[in-house]
C-alpha cells in the first residue's frame, strides 16, 4: 500500500514536470510567433526604420529568430531529461548543467527577454538534482545568475535586446493592453505551475526521507533478531554435542567400564576359590578393556579437525601454514627434515594442534613476523621445533596455550621446552616406536 | 567502439563535404545604395561610379560577382535599409544615411572597421579630410568611411556687384565686409517704395553660429551650447540682416531672379547648376560664382560639409572582401577621382582633391568653374565642421529655429532668451 502511494506520488511529480516543459514550450512557441509575425508585420506597414529607432539591437530576421527560440527550447528539453537520468555521473551531470545554462540564455536572448519563465524549467531540473550540502552553493550561484540574467530591469542586458514593448508598441493601445496582459498571464500561470511542482518535488523528497528512515529501522530489528538466533543456534549446537558426548561416554567408556567392574567383582571372588577361572575371566576383561578403547579411539576420531580427517598429515599441516600465513600476513616457513610414517590419529592430531596453537602464539604473543617450523626425526621419537622472530615471552610462564600443549604432549609421553632466542622458540618431542610407530603398550595406555 | 568510429566517419565526411561547398561557392557581395545625389541635386547616372568601382574590383578579385539593387529613391532608402536588416537580408556594403548613422553603429549593425584597417597595411585614414572621417565614427570608433563630401559655400552675384560697382569680397572676408556689402546692395531699384534688392537669402543662425566658432551640442547629445557671448554676437548680426531689409521676407524667386547678392549654396549645387543645362534653364540672367562663408568675430571662414558615408554589416558573410570592396570605393584614388566626374561630390580624399590632374578632371566635368580653384575649396574641407547626427539632434534644432527665430524678430534681450531657448533644449534633449 505504501508503495503504491508513492509511485502516485512520483507519478504526480512526473505529471506536473511534463506540464511544466510543454507549457513554457507552448509559451515560447507563442513569443517566439508573435515578436516575427510583428516584425513581418513592421516590415510590410513601412515602419522598419521607426521601428529600429526604438530598440537598442537589430533584432534576428524572422525565421531565424524563431527557429532559433524553437530550436534551442527543443535542445534545452533534450538537456533536462538528460539531466533527470539517474545514471549521470557527477562529472557528466555539470556538463550538461552548464549546457542546460547557456542553451538557457541563449534562448532568452533570442526571445529579446520577453519571457523569463525558461529560467524556472532550468531551476525545476537543478533541484530535482539537488543532492545535498556540496550542491547547495552550486545551485545557490547558479540561480542567482539566472534571476539576474533574467532580469529585465538589469541595463546591461536591457541593451542588448529589443524589448517586448517595442514590439507590442506597433499596434493600437487597447490591443496592446490585450497582449501586455495575455503575456503577464502567461508568466504568472507558469509560476503558478513551477511553485506546484516545487511542493511536489519536497514532499517527494520528504516521503523519501521518511522512507529510508523506516527501511533503516527495519534492518536493525532483523539485525537484531539474526543475533539472537545466531547466539540460540551456537546454545543448541553446544547442547547437542554434549548430548552426543555424554551419549558415547555412556556407551562406550560407561559400557566398556561397567562390563570391567563387573568382570573384576567376579574375578575378587574366584580369585581364591579358583585361581585359573579367574584368570581366565581378566584375560576377558582385557577383552572388554581393548574393545572399549577401540570405541574410544572411534569416537575421538569423530572429534578431529577437519582437514585432519581428510587430508594426510602433512598436507593437513602444510595447508594450515600456508592459510595462517596467507590470512596474517605473517612469514612462515616449513622445513621438514623427515617424516614419520604410519603416525597412529591421535598422534597425528597433536602434531597438529601443536603446529597450530604455535603459530598462533607466535603471531597473537610474540607479534612476530616471521615463523620457522621445523620438523624431524630421530630414532625412536619426533621433534619440532617453531621458532619465531617476535618479542619472546617476558615471564615464560605457561599461558593456556602452552599448558594446553604439555598437557597433550603428556599423554603421549612427549616433552615441551622453550626458551627466548632472538624471539620465542619451542621445541616439542614425541616418542616413538621402533618402525616409526609407538610401542603399542604405551599408546595403548595413552590415548 | 564500432558505432562510434562509423559515426566519427559519418562526421569527418559530413565536415568535409560542407567546408568543401562553403569554400567553392560562388561569392556574391551586395552593395546598397539609393538613386540620385546624395546631396539632393539632378544627378545623370547614380550608378556610374559604383559600376566603375565593382569593375575594378572584379578584375582584383576574380570569382567574386558584386550585385547592387537599383532604383530606390533616396526618400525611401533609409526605410527600405531598415527593412533590410530587420528581413536579415541587409547587402554587405551599403551608404549608411547620416541620420542613421548613429542609430546602427549603437545597435551593432556596423562592422567595425579598425579590425580590418588596423591590419591592412595598404590603408591609411590621415588621407581623408578629418572631419569627413570622423563623421564615420561612433564613440571614437570608426564605422564608416566617407566616399565624398561637399562643403557649403557662399554664392556670389557677380552681375549685381558690378552693377552696384562693388569688388566681389575676398576668400578671407568677415560678417563686417558681409553687412557693409548688404546694406549698400539693400534697395528699391524701381521706385516704387518697396525694397526690392537684397543683400542675402537664406542665410540662416546656423551658418552664422558656424562661422563664429559655435558648436550646437555636447558630444553626447545631452547639453546644448547656446547661451554664450559667441551666440549673442550671432543673434546680434541675425537682427541687423533682419534690420537691413525692413521687415521683408526675402523670396527664392527673389534670388532666382538675381536680386539677391549672397546666398549660402553647397558645392554639389554649385556644381550642377554652373554647366551648361542647369545655367540656361535656372540662373541665366546673371554671372555668379562661390566663395567662402564670411568669418564671424570669434570664428574663421569655415563651411559645413556634408560627408556621404558607407559601411559594412556586421553580419556579413564576407567581411574581409566586403572590407576590401569598401577600399576600392572609398580608398582607391582612381575611383576617388570619379567622384570628381561622375557625380556632384568632392572626393573625400584630400590628395585626390589637391592633386593636379583633379583641378583639370573638375574643369572638364563642370564647364564654366574656371575661377573655382580646388585649392581653395580644399582648405574649406579642412577648416570644416559636419552637422550633429544623435537621435534627436534634428528635432532640437527645430526647436531652436523656431526660438531663435522669434528672438530674431521681437528684438529681446539676447542673454536672458538665450539662456531660455538653452534650459527648453536641454529639458527636450535630456527627455
């Protein structure tokens, strides 16, 4: 509903411009008539050399004269709707204000001043054009020097033009009232006109206002209420992993530890009464203990980063260098002096959460600009060492990032150390097993 | 990119093929002027120098055809001019008529003419009479050149001085020897008591303000210069001529049949009716010739001359050859030379004038002239003034006639109606 009031609105706006253009068309074309039928008039009654006497210029011959307050009010429509596309740029736009100007007064003159009203069609298009603060002047200035140009009271210009009442003084007094009045009219109906479509022309840039203002309302309250849900859908996310994390807990920890509790209650029992049965029955329970492990594992595998999950290690970590890098503009360099094969997942994923949390502290702490990674192998364990060219850490004192890694390294029987030098450097070690793979035992112990 | 390249073509050919038919097309200059004298004298052919003139020019300028309207009458040249302009089919070079000067000079109808002669190496405006020049100027800009001019002279009744045994007066006479000569010529020759010879005819406050050194307007046509010593001698002399004749108004025929001694008489009429058609049939009763106008006390024996001008449309088509077209008629001292045979005119050139071969041409052309010495009439072109041309200057000097005129009569005192007949001109003037 409100869309159809204003394209109402604007249409009427339209209307009254149309009407604005082809009246002072119809007015000029009746000017433009009347000043060459007096002078053909002038010419055949004899009376050019009277004529003359009384005006300060010899005006253009007739049909020249016409054709030219014809043409150039012809040129000066073309020049408006030009001015009222939307698509102008700004340079364009002056352009063809400037031209819109001087075809303007062009036309004036060759009407000889007698109708100033064009000077309000050129005036109706700045102000349609009227963009704001930066315009303001401009179009100050620039109506300024029409009023004055049209002035028919400014000497400088009444000079050069043959006035209106030269032409009208060629016929009778009574028909020369007729015409004085019939061009005042004519003015003052053109005022009347312009003065309508300015009431228009703000109106319809207040409802424009007013429209925007109400858009800008509405976008905040859906911005508003994106965040809420955004922070609800965050809530529900959370909730349900932890659902799902209880849930395997439950099913694979609770199930693999309860079948081992109630496997060791029997064992406490037959242990005395009979030793091999008991044994037997641990050597079950280790069953379960193994299998709950392996459910373990599967679930955890569920819980690894992305890439890790597709990509293999290396790629994975090369691939988050090269992102980190590229996202802060921070120097990273990867020199891999050699790679253990067939790394167990969970290794993998602490390899890889020491790359990452590393090269974030390097460039969230340390501000450096440029970061080192190197990783190798020695018999029987891995090393890494980041080394960065920041600002170090000032108490070396494990911060959550660096507990988060010895904690990680820990529970593979890893060590972390670092130190300042020339920056901040890191060194992370992770035993291995002979084959490049970890003693089974003790991986099985750690997960 | 396509579109606009075609486009540019289309353009660059367009361009080409009007510049191509602008600059191959014929060139036709039109000139207009009036039949008949300028100087409002029986004249033969009006058109013959003219056509001299647009021969010479189109032998200089080949593929340049010259067209002239003939047949308009002086009385309706300046309506029909008018009526040119306003059609905007105006000729290119045309006599611009002294009361119109003013008016299309303001109205920027007149090309101006220093932008061509101030690059024409070829022209020199010191060659021109000064005041004749300057008649063609309009706020000190010059808007048209004279092509001739003629001087007013005095006419002399030789027959009737020798009959009173008075020695015709020299060039350098005064209004003293003037009135000495009037009152002894002022008589009744048959008896009959009324005076029936007289000293002067036609000598209007005009010529005498003239001769004593009396300029009629400011500059700028607002003020009047009436009311001084000078004018009270003029009006003082008018009275005394009134005086002489007794309250007789002196008649042309008067003067038609040689009862009048003097009469101011320009040199185109002196020209016309001095040979042999014009002497039988108007002035045959008695031997004349002209000499200068008497000086005033305060001014010297100068003359009125009435300079014929021509100028250019400013919006001709063709300036530059309708600036050349103007030389040839105005500046070329061989068409100069025709206005010695070919009309009633005085060249406005002064060496055309002074040169030798000229006093020969002018005895050639005007039987009977043999006592008119070039020479002399020369230096009354130079000792010249012209008449005012501002809008209104015609009507206030009407006006002023009419004034002066009763003053003349009723004998008042001059200062005190002076200074009145110059407060009603000046209220007219400043209107």
């Amino acid at each position: 509903m409100d869309a159809a009031v204003k394209s109402e609105g604007k249409s009427r706006l339209l209307r009254t411009h149309g009407l604005l253009v082809w009246y002072n068309g119809l007015v000029v074309l009746l000017m433009a008539g009347f000043m060459s039928i007096t002078q053909e008039k002038i010419i055949s009654a004899m009376a050019a050399r009277s004529f003359l006497a009384t005006i300060p210029i010899v005006p253009l011959p007739t049909a020249k004269g016409f054709s030219l307050a014809v043409g150039s009010y012809v040129l000066l429509m073309l020049l408006g709707s030009l001015c009222r596309r939307r698509n102008l740029s700004n340079k364009n736009l002056y352009f063809v204000i400037m031209a819109e100007i001087v075809t303007c007064l062009i036309l004036m003159h060759s009407l000889n001043l007698g109708y100033d009203g064009v000077v309000l069609v050129v005036v109706a298009d700045l102000m349609f054009r009227y963009q704001g603060k930066n315009q303001g002047w401009l179009l100050l200035v620039t109506m300024l020097g029409l009023y004055f140009m049209a002035s028919y009271n400014l000497a400088l210009f009444q000079s050069h033009v043959a006035p209106f009442d030269a032409y009208a003084a060629y016929y009778r007094s009574d028909v020369q009232a007729v015409l004085w009045a019939i061009k005042n009219g004519l003015s003052s109906l053109n005022i009347i006109i312009f003065v309508f479509y300015m009431v228009l022309l703000v109106q319809d840039k207040h409802d424009e206002k007013e429209r925007i203002a109400s858009l800008n309302k509405q976008l905040g309250e859906a911005n508003d209420r994106l965040r809420a849900y955004a922070l609800e859908a965050e809530h529900t996310a959370e909730t349900r992993e932890r659902n799902r994390l209880a849930r395997e807990i439950h099913d694979t920890l609770g199930h693999a530890l309860s079948g081992i509790a109630t496997g060791l209650d029997a064992c406490i029992v037959l242990v005395d009464a009979a030793p091999e049965a008991a044994k037997a029955q641990l050597a079950k329970i280790r069953e379960t203990a193994r299998r709950g492990i392996v459910d373990v594992r599967r679930s955890v595998k569920k819980l690894r980063p992305d890439d890790l999950e597709k990509l293999p290690l290396r790629q994975a970590v090369e691939k988050l260098i090269f992102e980190y890098s590229a996202s802060s503009g921070m120097q990273t360099k990867l020199v891999v002096l050699g790679w253990p094969k067939d790394l167990r997942p969970d290794v993998e994923d602490v390899i890889y959460r020491i790359v990452q949390e590393g090269i974030t502290n390097a460039n969230r702490h340390g501000q450096a600009t440029e970061v080192v990674i190197t990783i190798g192998t020695e018999p029987g364990r891995l090393y890494i060492i980041m080394a960065d060219n920041g600002k170090g850490c000032a108490e070396l004192k494990d911060g959550f990032g660096l507990r988060h890694m010895r904690e990680r390294l820990e529970l593979l029987h890893g060590r972390l150390r670092y130190w300042n030098d020339k920056g901040f450097t890191l060194e992370a070690v992770i035993p291995l097993g002979k084959a490049g793979e970890q003693v089974e035992k003790q991986g099985d112990e750690h997960i | 990119m396509k579109r606009g390249f075609a486009l540019y073509v289309v353009f660059l050919l367009l361009f080409t093929v009007a510049l191509s038919w602008y600059l191959t097309k014929p060139k036709v200059l039109y000139v207009g002027l009036f039949a008949g004298s300028n100087w409002d004298v029986p004249e033969g052919d009006s058109y013959a120098m003219l056509e001299a003139a647009i021969e010479r020019f189109e032998k200089e300028h080949p593929g340049v055809k010259v067209k002239y309207v003939s047949g308009i009458r002086k009385d309706d040249y300046s309506e029909w001019l008018a009526e040119q302009f306003l059609k905007g089919t105006e000729p290119d070079v045309f006599v611009v008529p002294g009361a119109d000067f003013d008016l299309y000079a303001a109205s920027g109808a007149l090309y101006p003419l220093a932008r061509s002669a101030s690059v024409d190496a070829s022209f020199d405006a010191s060659v021109y009479y000064k005041s004749a020049l300057d008649y063609g100027k309009w706020q000190g800009q010059s808007y048209a050149l004279p092509v001739g001019a003629v001087p007013t002279l005095m006419f002399v009744n030789k027959s009737l001085l020798a009959r009173e045994g008075i020695a015709i007066p020299a060039n350098n006479w005064t209004w003293h020897d003037f009135m000495q000569i009037c009152r002894a010529v002022t008589r009744d020759t048959d008896g009959d008591g009324r005076i029936d010879q007289f000293g002067v005819y036609d000598y209007t406050w005009r010529i005498a303000a003239l001769t004593n050194g009396i300029k009629f307007f400011s500059a700028d046509g607002r003020t009047a210069n009436l009311a001084d010593k000078k004018m009270e001698e003029v009006l003082r002399f008018m009275q005394e001529i009134h005086e002489v004749n007794q309250g007789q108004e002196v008649q042309a025929k008067d003067f038609d049949m040689g009862k009048v001694a003097f009469r101011p008489f320009t040199f185109a009429e002196y020209r016309t009716y001095k040979p042999y058609p014009w002497r039988i049939k108007k002035y045959s009763s008695f031997e004349w010739d002209c000499i200068k106008l008497p000086a005033g006390p305060s001014g010297r024996n100068s003359s009125l001359i009435q300079p014929m001008l021509m100028g250019i449309s400013a919006r001709s088509h063709e300036q530059r050859l309708a600036w050349e077209l103007l030389k040839t008629i105005c500046y070329d001292p061989a068409v100069q030379e025709l206005m010695l045979t070919k009309t009633q005119g005085l060249p406005a050139r002064r060496d055309v004038v002074e040169s030798p071969q000229a006093q020969a041409l002018f005895n050639e052309a005007t039987p009977g002239s043999e006592e008119m010495n070039l020479k002399t009439v020369s230096e009354v072109m130079d000792d010249s003034i012209t008449p005012s041309k501002f809008a209104r200057c015609l009507e206030a000097l009407h006006l002023a006639d009419n004034k002066l005129q009763h003053i003349i009569r009723e004998k008042d005192s001059l200062s005190s109606a002076l200074s009145q007949v110059q407060k009603e001109i000046n209220a007219y003037l400043q209107q």
